[in-house]
C-alpha cells in the first residue's frame, strides 16, 4: 500500500528531479537561457564554490524542548495570502498562535465582532471593508537597535495596509490603509530619528509600493503607461496615520532601515517602469533606491509637496530629474545588477546586501558612502556599492550572523550560500586570495526568505537561521494537491551550517523574525477598565431598549451567562455585549448564536460586542465555544426573538 519515497534527503536523483522541475517552472516565462547561462558563467556554481554539507549530517548539538520545557526563540511569521500572522517557538518549530489581522476568524471574532471591525474599517453598512490581506514582511518596533517588545508591524499587499499588532496582548491593535498606492509589500520600521537622536526607538514604519499606477487613479490616464508612478511611504508608528510620500521613479519592492536613523532603503526591479515582464527585465542593472528621512521631512515641512485625488497625504518629489544635485537631494539611485528583490542590513550598521532573481551575484553596499554621496562627496552612486560576491542561482535575501558572515537563499539552487563580507569586499577589490563563499547548504526545497536569530538587530547571535522553503514535495505526507511549505531550522553556529529539522508550515510565510524570548512581556489576563462598554457587575446585566434597538448586557462567568434567556422582536438591531469577568489566566469563553453566523471568544477581563439585525423569529441556543469548564457544554443562554 504504502508509497515508496527516498528517504535520503540528499538523494541526488531527487534533487535533480526537483531542481529540473523549478528551471521548467520558470521556463514559461521565457528565462530558462539566461539562468543557464548564468549556471556556466558563475564561478560560485564552479571553482569558487565550496563543498555542499550533506543534509544528513544532522545532531551537531541538542535541539531538544522536552515536554514540559519552553522554548529559548519566539519566531513571528508572515502568513502571506492566509493574511494572518503565525507565532512559533523555536527551536521546537511548534506553532503557538495565529494572531488574525487582515483575514476573518470566527474562533476568535475577528471581523464579526464591533470592536475587530472598527479596526479593520467598515462600509457603510457595517460591513467589514475587506477580508483579504497578503502579509510578507513583519518586523517589531526597536530601542537601542534592538526588538523592544512593543509592537510588530505587518503589511496587507493586497489592500495596501499596514497592521499593527501590540505584542503583550499579541493582538492587532490599528490597520491604516495607504493611499495613491498599489503593491504595498516591503516593510521595515525605523530604528532611531534622525532629527532627534535621542528618540533612539522606533518612531516610522516605512512602506515600498511594488506596483505602479495613474496618480491619482481614478480613471484618467489608464493607457498612459509611462506615466503609471510608484510612492513611497512613511507611517507614524504611534499613531499609525500616514506622515509623507515620496514620488519615485521606478518602483520599491523590499525595504530596509539604518541603525543611525538617517536612510531608508528599497530595492527596485523595475526601474524600467515596465508593465509587461519582458519590459521590467530589459535593462542590465536596476537600483537600490535610498531615502534620506531628515531632508524629506524639511521638505514636508517647507511646504514642498503636493497631494493626489483625496488624500491630505503630502507628496514630495524624488523622481531622479528632480534630484540631481546630492547635497539637496531627497533621493540616491544606486545602480545594481538586474531585477533585485531582497535589501537586508548587516547588524554592524555598516552594508546593505541585495540579491536578484536574474543575476547571480549579491550588491553590497556601504552606508557611509551612500552618506558621502548625499554630501556631496562621492561623485558616483555606483560606487558605494562595495563588492558584489557571486553566489549561485537565483540569490533572494541574506541574513548574517555576529562573525561577519552573510547567508543568502538561492531559490534556483534551493540552496542556503554562506559568504564572508570581508572576503567579499577584499575580492571585489582584486584580491584573489580572498575567501568568498564559506559553506553551501541544501535545503527543501526552494527558499524564500532565510532569516537568523536576532540578526536584525545589534544582539545578532549568530545561532539559528530558518530557511523557509517554498516547496516541500515530498518531505511530509501528502495531504492532497496543495502541499504544506518547509520550514527549516538550520544550526549556523559552527563553520558548517547543520540542517536541525524540517517543519511544515501551512500557506504561506515570506518572511519572518527570530526573537529571544526574554524580550517578549505578554500580559495574562486584560484590565476590565480598558473597555469603555464592559458589563462589570451582575446587576448591569440585562435587556434595554430604546425604540427598535436593544441592548443585551451579558457576563460570562464559568458556568454560566449572566442571563439564561433574553428576548427581543424580529425587526430590532440588537447589540449583545459580553464581558467575561472570569479573573483566571487561560479561563476563555466563547459566544456562539445558532443560525445567527454570531462567534467570538472572550478572554479573562475582556469585553466584545455584536450588532446584527433579529431578522429570523423563534429560539436560538446561544453557548460557550471554548472548552472553559467541566460544566461547559451547559454554559447556555437562550435568544428569544419574537414573531
Ligand atoms: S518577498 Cu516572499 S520570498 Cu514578499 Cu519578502 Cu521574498
Ligand atoms: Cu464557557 Cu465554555
Ligand atoms: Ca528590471
């Protein structure tokens, strides 16, 4: 009966198979020659390279959380089309919790209850605006170049969102929607304010949008191509309303911060403001494109902006004729290899690595130059690039580790490359002698983003990376057509990176954070007083009307409900509130009305509420959804509508 699948990961039959397979993938968009050709003209694929460690060579340390231990990292997770954001801990790959931001959850309410779809935005009758979202980036709020445990922000590439999720309560606290934009998909907030350097924390959040448009776009200019624009985006992380924009040329897809506040950066794969593919590859070099945060904000400030359609939003201008003198500009354009798409910080503060599908080779490129050229000092953007390693096919994004090494997946390859950063620039430099590439990794298969313990921050610690993979094939059981996606924890701590295991992981993260545990202070239970409408005592239990609306004031208390029936008159609006007042950590009830398409839960302390219309008559059980007591399938109340 059963199937007979290879269990030697490093089955090189497999691979082939599996490597053949993504060059077919991606022949039908007609690159199938230009990525062979890369394979025979790479020396990363050939003499350069080093020795790929064999996958098996596993249980290089112990890894194990027996039952009953925690584990040491949180890793937070993008979950892409699924628009939620995942919390795992490692090194177990257990998966904890998945915090709903841009999707709807009926365990937890997200999007059926008041409170959810305020945040989330309403139409005008009521409805929630939108139950689609497609979240790749995450990254937390910083202090002193580190994750301050305050907050992860979140993008919606579909809505063009960005959400914030408050990380003692690990919920979504505030959704802004951005304006004149499309393919809102790099995210990273600042690290220190560059016109205040002792706010050394996160006070922006900045927004690369991936796909152009007419501005405004509203109908006019549809067949303009050449005049389709792309912006980018700065949010004020407190109070999440949108600060500025910054018209470019080209468009922005990853996006990267300095430690030293000064500089944004974006990588951008189609300065060739193409529509079609073939357009948005036709140029040899692209750019990675930075901003320069304390000029735009004088700029803002001047009064130097202008508005598109609705939005109050300024605009300035950072379009390269508009920003040809580098001691006034807003803007640099650092021309790098074709089609880039990942831009990642090294966590000395000093490079930024971006890595393209279409070229084999990795840019580095060194803030203090992009520095001098916005003074004035360094008479080609071109040249703050400082090396440019070749690393193998189809380089994605880099991580690094506190010894001065990189690590960047190679999707093509379905590869984890490890490169030195001296050696690097030392090579870019002439020197022959210099050691590039470290190690080679297999991984399963085909990774996206590969991401390391700490390594966006100054507490780097060089010991884990996940490599999150786009394809599992055949590392799990099948589970139907749609396969999960591997995630793997890869020991990099000693020369040799150590495949730890593999975890599935549902569709689809893109990127992730790795973050010690000491850093994350949730709270156990919520403050009554933080909900303006809870029900705290028994006797503001109970039905109100006021014309054809009614009020219904619960509290669920394990096991019971305040009231065991309550009535209202088909045709009313009713708002049921619910406050559990149970004091008990993990003592969560759920509040479900049959027929009605009503679900949420309340955890201890906390208060919701629902409006819907009674519009069917007769009886519907309303009960507890979440397992909370021994009495918990009695935990009942009755919804009386009257005919
Ligand atoms: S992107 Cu998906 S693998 Cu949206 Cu960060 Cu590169
Ligand atoms: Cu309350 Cu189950
Ligand atoms: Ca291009």
């Amino acid at each position: 009966m059963s199937e007979k699948r290879p269990h030697n990961p490093t089955d090189t039959s497999r691979r082939r198979f599996l490597n053949t397979a993504a060059v077919a993938g991606i022949a039908g968009a007609g690159l199938s020659v230009g990525l062979a050709a890369c394979k025979q003209d790479s020396p990363a694929a050939s003499a350069q390279s080093a020795p790929v460690t064999p996958a098996s060579d596993a249980h290089a340390g112990d890894y194990s959380v027996p039952p009953g231990q925690l584990d040491t990292y949180y890793m937070f997770s993008s979950a892409g089309h699924a628009g939620d954001v995942r919390v795992f801990g490692l090194p177990s790959g257990r998966e904890f919790k998945r915090i709903p931001v841009f999707n709807m959850d009926c365990m937890v309410g997200w999007g059926i209850t008041n409170e959810s779809k305020a945040i989330i935005g309403t139409n005008p009758d009521g409805s929630v605006k939108y139950n689609t979202g497609d979240t790749h980036h995450i990254h937390p709020s910083y202090t002193d170049g580190t994750y301050d445990g305050r907050y992860l922000f979140v993008n919606d590439k579909i809505n063009c969102r960005l959400g914030r999720v408050r990380l003692d309560t690990m919920e979504c606290d505030k959704i802004t929607q951005i304006p004149n934009i499309q393919g809102f998909h790099g995210t990273f907030p600042d690290k220190r304010d560059p016109l205040d350097p002792a706010i050394n924390r996160t006070t922006r959040v900045f927004c690369g949008s991936e796909f152009s448009t007419p501005l405004p776009n509203f109908g006019k200019g549809i067949d303009d191509t050449a005049h389709y624009r792309s912006l980018f985006t700065c949010i004020d992380a407190e109070s999440m309303d949108v600060r500025w924009q910054v018209l470019i040329d080209g468009n922005c897809e990853l996006v990267a911060t300095s430690y030293d506040g000064k500089l944004a950066a974006t990588t951008q794969y189609n300065t060739e403001m193409g529509t079609t593919y073939p357009e948005m590859m036709a140029a040899e070099m692209d750019s990675c494109l930075f901003f320069n945060v304390a000029r735009i904000e004088q700029a803002v400030k001047d009064g130097k902006f202008k508005t598109y359609g609705d939005s109050k939003v300024p605009v300035v201008d950072g379009t390269k004729s508009a920003n040809t003198d580098p001691k006034t500009a807003l803007t640099c354009y650092v021309p790098i290899p074709k089609n880039p798409h990942g831009v990642n910080i090294s966590p000395d503060g000093k490079y930024y690595a971006c890595a393209g599908k279409l070229s084999p080779s990795g840019s580095l490129i060194a803030h203090e130059l992009v520095l001098k050229w916005f003074d004035g000092e360094l008479d080609e953007p071109r040249k703050a690039v400082v090396a440019e390693p070749e690393l193998g096919l189809g380089p994605l994004h880099t991580a690094f580790d506190n010894r001065g090494n990189a690590y960047t997946t190679l999707f093509l390859d379905s590869q984890i490359v490890k490169w030195n950063i001296e050696g690097a620039i030392k090579s870019y430099q002439g020197d022959k002698t210099a050691t590039v590439v470290l190690d080679r990794l297999d991984v399963h298969y085909q990774p996206g983003h590969g991401f390391t313990s700490m390594g966006e921050t100054r507490e780097c610690d060089g010991k884990f990376l996940i490599s999150d993979n786009k394809f599992s094939k055949d590392r799990f059981l099948p589970v139907g057509p749609l396969h999960p996606e591997t995630s793997q924890l890869i020991d990099i701590s000693g020369d040799k990176m150590v495949i730890v295991h593999d975890n599935p992981v549902t569709s689809e993260p893109h990127d992730s954070i790795i973050i010690r545990r000491d850093i994350i202070k949730t709270r156990q239970i919520y403050n009554v007083d933080d909900f303006p409408n809870a029900v705290k005592d028994h006797k503001d239990s109970g039905v109100f009307r006021n014309g054809n609306k009614v009020t219904v004031k619960l509290i669920s208390q394990a096991p019971a409900f305040s009231l065991p029936e309550f009535r209202v008159k088909k045709g009313d609006e009713v708002t049921i509130i619910v406050t559990n007042l149970d004091k008990i950590e993990d003592l969560t009830h759920g509040f479900a009305i049959q027929r009605y398409n009503i679900n949420f839960i309340l955890n201890p302390q906390e208060t919701k509420s629902v409006t819907f219309k009674a519009d069917k008559p007769g009886v519907f059980w309303c009960y507890c959804t979440h397992f909370c007591h021994a009495m918990h399938m009695e935990m009942r109340s009755r919804m009386i509508v009257e005919a």
